[in-house]
C-alpha cells in the first residue's frame, strides 16, 4: 500500500493507493473521490 497526500486550499488530503500493477475501474473511482480529484483532472496527467 502506498499513501499519498496533497496540501489544497482546504487542507492536508490523504488516500491509500494499492501498490499493484493494475487497478479495477471502480478501485481507481474511490481513490480519485478520496482524493478529491476530478476524473478529469486525473487524465490530464496521463
């Protein structure tokens, strides 16, 4: 497991992202939502 954490306008965000190769779909969709990223956002940086 990996955590991850950004500092935004409202505070520190965490999340715990599973340290594998591939992700389920639905998987990747509750990381972003902890996050508080867009999917959006998220394909920009692809």
């Amino acid at each position: 497991m990996l955590f991850l954490k950004k500092i935004a306008p409202e505070g520190e965000i965490g999340t715990v992202v599973p340290n594998h190769k591939e992700l389920k779909l639905g998987t990747l969709k509750a990381i972003l939502e902890l996050a508080k990223l867009r999917e959006e956002d998220f394909a920009d940086y692809q």
